[in-house]
C-alpha cells in the first residue's frame, strides 16, 4: 500500500487554494497521484466537484477537510478529517460554527494592518477569496504581496500574520474533542496535520499527541510538504510509539505557493500502517 502515490491533505479556492476543486484533480492526475482527498480548511464546499472530476479522470477520492482547533495558549493546530459522510448533520453544523467567526475575524486583521500602513486589506483580502465566506490569512498574504510589501507569501507570514506580528489576531476555534467528536460522528478518521509546524515545545507536542490518542484520534501525518527529513524520522517514531496510522500529504496551495507539488512527497517509511490501507 506504501507504494501508492496518495494524497491526502491539499486545497482548492473554496478555501485559501489557488485552483478550483476540478482544476487540482486535474493537477493530482497529471502528477500522477492515486488517491487524493481534498481537504479545505473549515469547508466541504467543494468535495462533490472534486469527486466528479476525479471518478471521470479514474483517480481514488476521499472527503476530506481540515478543521482550525484551539489548543493551549492560543495556539491553533488542524486536524484533517479523511473519508467521511459530508452530509452528516453534526459535521455541517460544527464546520459551518467554525467558519462562522472568520469575517469577524477577517475585520480585526484588516483593522491591525492599517495600523502599520497597509490599507484596504478587508477588500483586498476578499478580492483574493474565492469563497467570500472564508477569508484567511493567505488571503491578506496574496493582497499584501500584490501591494509590494512583500516578495512572497511566506515573508508576510513571518513579518505580518505569524503570532506576535502586527496583523495577527487570536481566535477561538473548535476544542479538540469537538472536531474529533465531528469527524467520527460522520464516520471518519482524523489525522493530525503537519506536526511540525506548530509552535510547542517538544513537552508541549507530547501533550497534544497523548490528548488526541485519548480522545480517539487516529492518525498523524508523517509525510507533510512543510516536514524535513529529521522530523520525518522523528513522527514516525511517534506513529509506532503511540500506534499511530500514517498519512502522506503535500499540503498543496497552489503553483508557487506550496512547500511541494501534489503527489511530489517522499515515500513513507515502509513498516508504518497507511490510514488509507482499509479503503481499498
């Protein structure tokens, strides 16, 4: 099952993708990948679309979606949800509370940015959006670009809308055992996502790998676009300490925007236990 070129983490501009959900199967499928899921942040607005696309172009598609959780001293980490009902009544409706705080949200950031002379970033920010009812930060990043404060989007993340910078703002999401209690409710499995990228010490990460097993979390992902080798290494020794299933994931935004293309990770490591081995 190692074998397979599967990905399950990426986005498309129902959240803060660049490419439509038909646009990155088509993508998925050049590059050669076998099983995909798309994985919007706090959406599943587009999963039907991707799925259409991806039963006439011959890929293997899971629902998927990557949920915003409050987690600590304002820290915020994603757990995806992989192979879910997409109509079940208790995951619309927590997905959709989530989102329901990101314009609030979305204002407060514009109303710190213009506290350090760049303006308009509300509108400007939204023109970037291709779901005017999801704005994030790679939003305001792709408009503080456009307006050459900036040479990409990851310098404005760490000048601008990293935590402690000028245009970030808290936000309470969903507590960890609601996502989790969401995604199996619709019969899925959740993954933590991209480990690596979260502010915590390394006591602090332990925490939050030994919360998510006891409250019935499943997976992890070992292979992110964003992960180096060494922490490679180091999350699969978590997946075998704590029994972990693995996923492999590009984490895809978009052509020039992405840490890696989708289907262009490395292998898994071969003795891990693949989260997708008992869907095919």
């Amino acid at each position: 099952m190692n074998v397979m070129n599967v990905d399950l983490h990426c986005h498309s501009t129902v959240s803060d993708g660049l490419l439509t959900p038909a646009a990155v199967v088509e993508r998925a499928k050049a590059n050669g990948v076998d099983l995909l899921a798309l994985t919007d942040h706090d959406e599943i607005g587009g999963l039907d679309e991707a799925r259409t696309t991806a039963e006439a172009l011959g890929i293997r598609f899971v629902n998927g979606t990557e949920i915003s959780v409050s987690w600590g001293d304002d820290q915020t980490v994603h757990i995806v949800g992989l192979n879910f009902d997409h109509r079940h009544p208790e995951l619309v409706a927590g997905l959709g509370r989530v989102r329901g705080g990101r314009d609030a949200r979305a204002g407060r950031i514009a109303a710190e940015l213009a506290k350090v002379g760049i303006d308009d970033a509300y509108a400007g920010a939204l023109r970037h959006a291709g779901n005017p009812a999801l704005i994030s930060r790679s939003h305001f990043a792709r408009y503080i670009v456009e307006r050459g404060f900036a040479r990409d989007v990851k310098t404005v993340f760490d000048h601008w809308l990293a935590k402690g910078k000028p245009g970030y703002v808290s936000h309470p999401w969903a507590e960890l055992a609601e996502a989790l209690g969401w995604i199996k409710a619709a019969g899925g499995v959740a993954v933590i996502a991209h480990p690596g990228r979260y502010r915590l010490t390394p006591a602090e990460r332990r925490e939050l790998f030994v919360a998510f097993k006891e409250m019935g979390g499943q997976g992890i992902e070992v292979i992110s676009g964003s992960h180096t080798d060494t922490e490679v290494r180091e999350f699969a020794g978590i997946a075998r300490e704590f029994d972990f299933l693995v996923s492999r994931a590009s984490d895809f935004h978009g052509p020039g925007e992405s840490y890696i293309d989708l289907g262009r990770m490395a292998a898994l490591p071969p003795d891990l236990k693949t989260v997708w081995a008992e869907w095919l």
